[in-house]
C-alpha cells in the first residue's frame, strides 16, 4: 500500500523522516512530499534517499527532469495513495487546508485526493491553542481529517504546553489502523446517541448534564470513516456534526427515545453514548419560576432507552451502553449490562481526572459477559477506533456462535434509514 507523508515547515520536520522510517517497517511504500518552507528544515535529498523516491516540491515542471503529464502530477498521487499523513502540520498549513488553498503541492494533493487523511499538528503552544488555529482544527476535523493531537511537554520554543509532534509511532501507528480499518465497517447501519439531555423546569431553565458530546461524535466519525451509515441522535452540544452522518438533533430524553426507537428498525449497532438523565421534573412551569424563597422540585423516572432498544432490537441488531461511574465501576458496569441486557457496556471512570466528561481523552473498559477489556487513556478519536474494533470483534463471535446453532445473526445495510 501506497503513503504519502506531507512535510510542512516546522521544527519537527526532521521528525518525519523517522516516520518514514517507521512506515516502511510495517511494508509501506512511502512517499514524500514537502512545502517549500518544510526544505528550509530538510533537504528533499534526505527523504529521496530514504525512499528511493523522486520528493515532490512543486506543482511545476522540474527543469532538470521535465515530464509530459508533470501539470498533473499531484492528481495521479492524489488518486493512487492508499493515506496521506501530514506529520509535521504547522499552523499555516492547518489553515490554509481549511480554508482549501491549493497553492503548492501538498496542499493541491489534500484537495484532491480520496484517500483517507491524518494530520499532526506541531507548533508553539501559544499558536496552538489560538482560537484561528483551533477553528481549523474542527473544520477539518468535521470534513473528516483525522486528527493524531500534539503531545504537552518541553517545545523547541523555549515554552511548555501542548504542541510537540505526537510519537513517531503513535502516528505510525494510526496510519496503520486507518488503512487496515478502511470500509470494515461497510455492511454496517449504526446509531449513536451522544450529548446530554436538557429536561426543562420552566421557559428558561433545565436539569442537564456535563456531557459535551464528544465521546459519541467520536464514535459517530469513525464508523463512517469505516464505512458505516451512521445516524447521531444528539442532545445540545458545541460541536460540528461529523462529516456523512445523518443528525437527529434532540432535547429531551423522551425525544431521544423517541428518535432511537424511529430509528432502531434500520440499525445493525446503537452505540448509546449520550448522558441521559434519569429523572425529569414532573411539570415543567409555563412562565420562568420567580425567586420568592425556596421551591421543591418533584422528579419522576424517565424512560430506560437502553434496556428498552434491547427488548425491540431485531434478531442480530447489537446494542452497546455506556456506563459513567464515579465509585466501583467495574460492578456498576456489570450490574448495568446484566439488568439492561445489552452486548456490551463501556465503563467510563468518570472519577478520574482528565478524562470523560467534556475532556478530548478518555479511557474505559469494554465489558461483556465473558470479557473486561481495558482500553488505555487516549485520545476519544483513538478511542473510538479502538471500541468499534471490539464492537466487531464482539459481531464475529456471534456471528460464529449463530452459526454453531446458537441464536441467529443477521445483519447488513438497510435500504433507508
Ligand atoms: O460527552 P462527553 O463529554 O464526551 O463525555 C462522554 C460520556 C462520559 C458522557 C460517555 O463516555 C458516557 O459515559 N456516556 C454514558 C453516560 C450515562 O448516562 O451513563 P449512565 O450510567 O447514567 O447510563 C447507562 C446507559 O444507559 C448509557 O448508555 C445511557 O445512554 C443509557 N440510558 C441512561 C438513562 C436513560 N434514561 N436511558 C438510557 O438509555
């Protein structure tokens, strides 16, 4: 298979000959292109070398070896590339990407090719963490980059923060999942809650949750990066839906079960990541409630969405939960997968400090009957990746019991959603 590694200008750009590196040891074919500002870190005899590959430069001809189909040059890359991974990606490249500046190589490359993209951001932490580069970030993260986030420690600036490169083989590493994730996911129809639910006290308040959303657009991102049709039933978030994925934007957990259940007939997977609450006010008040002393609210239950999904799924639909937990997880998790009945539940610790709720990383384990699976902090994109190999690692044992004579399996794309 065929990599393309883009070298924009920054410090790290000598990182990425390591990557090249790395990639040719999992029997990659590399290839590498570079900006013009990147050759000021590297010269492009470094990585022709490493290679054996002319280094692309230039959307122009090369007057030392000029070639008739030059002028599309960057279309045939563009179209015979299994990935490109842009390691390091500065803050100029990053936005000139999302804003589709086609003006050298690697950039007109990005814009054409169909291959699937990883960026690693390298740069200043003060340059990271501006607002500009981080609206780039989302945009291209919502046109379906993938993003290896920058590590936190010391950078060649002097500062600490976030901006060095990620580990040559953390990003080595997600090339490689990428390309052998690409499409395993086709025959699947998924359906993801995420976000938390809001159920009103009157016009202007209600009783929320900290879910930001991420988990679950993460989760929604991946699958149809790996060819699922995916719909996102979501509560309230900050976030850009992912890129080809059908949305069902919901408030309350009651239109959640409604749109879940709308949509259950036509999912071979719900992926239930949304924080839905658990009790609503009893009435919700017509005009906004004054402030004249102390009020008492009367809660009632909400529906399970979960445990009821299980009983109405169709023969070979799985179902997988989350559990958010701030005490004994792991018996929480399992209490929840016994009474609710699902395949499986993801327990997230979200005690600990720096993951769950609102953070960009995570870490759970993904419990079924038989199995506690830890899957390490990381990034919720990572992450993602990481559930839905076991969600399908979870569909093939199954499948192969359904076929020694246990219950039946069946799944497959369904023709509407
Ligand atoms: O959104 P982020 O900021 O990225 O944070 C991610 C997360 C912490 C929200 C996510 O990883 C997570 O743990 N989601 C589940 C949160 C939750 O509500 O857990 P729970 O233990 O209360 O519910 C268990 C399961 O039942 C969940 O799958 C939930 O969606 C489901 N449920 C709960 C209540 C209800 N009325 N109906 C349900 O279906």
């Amino acid at each position: 298979m065929k990599v393309i590694v883009g070298v924009s200008g920054g410090i790290a750009a000598y990182k990425a000959a390591e990557l090249v590196r790395a990639l040719q040891q999992q029997a990659l074919d590399v290839h590498v292109t570079m900006t013009e500002a990147a050759q000021q870190f590297v010269q492009p005899l470094t990585f022709a070398a490493l290679t054996g590959h002319r280094v692309l430069t230039s959307l122009w001809q090369d007057a030392d070896h000029p070639s008739p189909d030059a002028s599309i040059e960057h279309i045939a890359e563009a179209q015979s590339c299994d990935a490109l991974v842009i390691a390091p990606a500065t803050a100029d490249l990053l936005a000139r990407m999302a804003h589709g500046l086609a003006n050298d190589f690697l950039t007109t490359l990005y814009l054409a090719t169909p291959a699937p993209v990883l960026v690693a951001p390298a740069m200043n932490v003060q340059m990271w963490e501006h607002p500009a580069t981080q609206a780039n970030i989302a945009t291209l993260v919502a046109r379906g980059v993938q993003m290896i986030p920058p590590d936190s420690g010391a950078l060649a600036c002097g500062m600490v923060g976030s901006g060095r490169l990620a580990d040559v083989e953390t990003i080595a590493r997600a090339v490689v999942a990428t390309l052998h994730r690409r499409q395993d996911m086709a025959q699947e129809t998924v359906l993801i809650t995420a976000g938390g639910t809001r159920e009103p006290l009157d016009p202007v308040r209600y009783v929320g949750n900290r879910s930001s959303g991420k988990m679950g657009y993460a989760l929604a991102e991946a699958a149809r990066q790996r060819g699922a049709r995916v719909r996102l039933v979501s509560a309230p978030t900050q976030l850009q839906p992912p890129a080809g994925c059908e949305i069902t934007p919901v408030l309350t957990a009651e239109q959640m079960r409604a749109a879940v259940l709308e949509h259950l007939p036509q999912a071979t997977l719900l992926i239930k990541a949304a924080a839905v609450a658990d009790f609503r006010p009893r009435m919700a008040a017509e005009q906004k409630i004054k402030r004249e002393g102390p009020i008492t609210l009367e809660m009632e239950p909400t529906g399970d969405i979960l445990a009821e999904a299980v009983q109405r799924r169709k023969p070979g639909t799985l179902v997988i939960g989350f559990a958010a937990e701030t005490n004994n997880p792991l018996e929480h998790g399992r209490g929840k997968l016994a009474r609710k009945g699902a395949d499986a539940i993801i327990v997230n610790d979200v005690a600990h400090a720096g993951i769950g709720f609102e953070s960009d990383r995570n870490a759970v384990t993904f419990l079924t009957e038989s199995r506690a699976i830890d899957l390490p902090e990381m990034s919720k994109r990572e992450l993602a990746d990481r559930i839905l190999d076991e969600v399908l690692a979870l569909r093939r044992n199954k499948t192969v019991l359904s076929e020694a004579g246990a219950a039946p399996a069946s799944h497959g794309s369904a023709d509407r959603w």
